[in-house]
C-alpha cells in the first residue's frame, strides 16, 4: 500500500492551498526503466471513475490502475536532504536507486 508520511502530508496541503487545488486529489505516476530505476512524477487532479483513490494522512490520492503495482510498498515523504534542500522523496523497495537506512 502507497503511504504519506506526516511530513509530505503537510507540504501537500500547503501546495494545495498556495496552488488554489485544495480538494483535488495527488494524482501520481510512476515509470520503471530498463535499469530499474523509476521515474516519479506527481500533481494535483480530479480523479476519474476508473482511478484507485484512497487517504493517506489525510490527503487524497488518486492513480491510475497500472501504477498501483509500482507504487505499492511505496511511501511519499518529505526530507532535507545533504546540501540542506527540502523537498519530496518516492522511498521505494522495488527501485533500483532505493537503498535502505543503514541500522
């Protein structure tokens, strides 16, 4: 299951309400590549009667059924990273460029 931690959930309600898109759902994708590697990409939709649309932290996601294998065990998160950016990460198992925290 695709989850949103605290932090991501929060960012999200602050880009809907900058953007003017509050109660639009997160619509996200993803795309494997050759190597193994995904591709993310996500924004503010309507969903359709054929999406999966489920809560997460209290933001509403919408995809596409072909991306629901992709994204499964998937979790949005929102981070600073080395350099002192913040933005969003996609912390996926499946992809090749994941590598777990070390214990």
């Amino acid at each position: 299951m695709f989850k949103v931690t605290v932090a991501a959930a929060e960012q999200v309600r602050n880009a809907a309400q900058q953007g003017g898109t509050e109660g639009m759902a997160l619509r996200l994708a993803a795309q494997k590549h050759a190597d193994g590697s995904f591709e993310y990409r996500m924004g503010f939709d309507e969903a359709n009667d054929d999406d999966i649309t489920f809560k997460s932290e209290g933001v509403n996601i919408a995809m596409a059924p072909e991306y629901v294998p992709l994204l499964d065990n998937t979790t949005l998160d929102f981070a600073t990273l080395d350099g002192g950016e913040a933005q969003f990460i996609f912390i996926n198992p499946d992809d090749a460029n994941y590598s777990a925290p070390k214990a």
